[in-house]
C-alpha cells in the first residue's frame, strides 16, 4: 500500500521537473473540469430548488442499481448532476448512502481528462495506478484521491438545446473550491494545473491559492472549523454570459445570494443551505480576460 509520504514524494518529483518532457509541459493531461455529482436526499426538491437558481434540468436515465438522477448541463460538456439513492444495493450506493449521512452535497469532483493512455502513463511515473470502468478513470489508492475521478465530457445524443438554454445565462462549470484536499492539491501540478496569475475572493474568510488549467480553475482552501474537514468540495464555479440576469432570476424567484463587498470580481454566491450542500459562484468573465 502507497504511503502519504511515498505519494507525496512523486508528486513533489513531478512538480519539480521530473515530468518537464512529458507532454504535461506543453499539453497538459486533465484539461478542465468534467462534472460534479452532488448526492441529495430529496431529488424533486433538490431539482425544484435548482430550477429556482435559474438552471434547466435534464432528466437523468434509469439506473439498475436505482440510482436516481438530472443533470444541470452546458454545451462544452462540464456539468453538475444531482444525484439520489432509495437504497444501498452495491457499492456504489452504499457509499453514497454514507455520505447523505452527512447531509447534501458534492460526493465526488470529477477532471477532464481526455486521452487516458496519457493520464495513466503520468500517474505512473508518480506511484498511482488508474482504474478504468467505461468512460471513468478512478483511484482505489490512496484514500485520500477517492473522492477524486476523470472523465471525457460525453456528450449524450439525447442532448437537446433546451437542454442549455438556462434563465441565469449559465454555460460552463468554470472552476471548483477544494477545502483541505492536500493529496489533490499535490497532484494536480503534475498533470497540468498551474499557479494562477490572480487570487480569487470568496465567502471562506481564509486564505486560498489558485490553479489554472486551460478550461477551468481550481480554487484550493486550507480546512478550518467552517470548512469541514472530509468534505472536500465546498463550492462551484458557474460562468453567466449575464451576472445581472443571473441576478434578476435569484430576485425573481426569491433566493437568497450576496455580492462580496471589496472583490472586483463580477460574481454573486448562493449558500449551501439554498444549493444542496455546496457554495455556488454566478461569475461573469470580464471582456479582459
């Protein structure tokens, strides 16, 4: 079994330029953000609710296992799924199941990753063994990566337009706020991810530091009483073509947001109470960028 030392010795290998003549350099391997899956107890509450936040809902397939699920989609594939289990049947459910326990919220942050063979031949060289199952790519050890998978951004041939025509102007899950995630932390440099050239503001009241990944951005938060340890994914990034439209449906539909006072970033958040257990940006990008 892979010791936290022996994981972070690879990784700090990697970062330091033990991969400089990988295609990392240049192509980086995870490229953005696939999706999120975030377990509620309640599916047509939690669906009602994000109707209200100004999203569209697809309707999810039907799972052998019984999973129950709907999809907040965008058009370059990045998504958040809502996802509900009646019962515990395997083991896919039985650990959701346990997660609930906790209550609502983001279980699991999956990457965009789409050559495998590349990603697999990185994690190589950094001690880490990826498992394939279809279209995932995920990690069995350490613990600490589990709540960690890759994916391709598949795109259904069910996906319609009004699949993407959402109120708020939403199309991309742009960014994700990581809490205590020091494994995922050390990782990702070595498949990509760069320092960003801008610090980021949120409702966390610490410190944080950034990455920049060509398609997305991971925000990385020491854990503090609020931020509580073991769940790692405390907030998303939603970019808007229109932070004031965006803002009209909130008002419209009488949910709760706040604008940061001193962050010249164009955003508005929406707590965890009225998003299922995660911390949810509406950000507009500014021509700038």
């Amino acid at each position: 079994m892979m010791t936290r030392r022996t994981f972070q010795r690879g990784v700090l290998l990697a970062a330091s330029g033990a991969l400089a003549s990988s295609p990392a350099a240049d192509q980086p391997v995870v490229r953005g953000l696939d999706h999120i899956p975030v377990a509620v107890r309640d599916l047509e509450r939690a669906k009602a609710d994000f109707e209200a936040l100004g999203f569209t809902l697809k309707p999810g397939r039907p799972h052998a296992n019984g999973l129950r699920n709907a999809h907040v989609k965008f058009p370059d594939g990045t998504e958040i799924e809502l996802i509900a289990v009646p019962a515990a049947v395997d083991a896919l459910t039985s650990e959701y199941q346990r997660w609930l326990e906790g209550g609502d919220g983001p279980a699991f942050l999956g990457l965009f990753a789409p050559d495998f063979r590349s990603l697999g031949e990185h994690l190589s060289r950094l001690g880490l063994v990826l498992h394939e199952a279809g279209n995932l790519g995920t990690f069995t050890e350490p613990a600490a990566l589990r709540r960690l998978f890759f994916a391709r951004r598949q795109h259904s041939p069910t996906d319609r337009p009004e699949h993407f025509a959402h109120a708020n102007t939403a199309v991309s899950l742009a960014g994700v706020w990581l809490a205590g995630a020091e494994a995922m932390q050390l990782l990702l440099p070595a498949l990509g991810a760069v320092p960003a050239e801008t610090s980021r503001c949120g409702p966390f009241g610490t410190g944080s530091t950034s990455l920049a990944l060509p398609e997305g951005e991971i925000v990385c938060l020491p854990a503090t009483a609020q931020l509580a340890q073991g769940r790692p994914i405390v907030a998303a990034t939603v970019k808007v073509r229109s932070v004031e439209t965006a803002r009209s449906v909130l008002q419209g539909h009488r949910m709760r947001y706040r604008q940061l006072p001193g962050c010249s970033r164009d955003s508005l958040w929406v707590a965890p109470d009225d998003a299922h257990g995660l911390w949810l940006e509406f950000w507009q990008q500014s021509a700038s960028r």
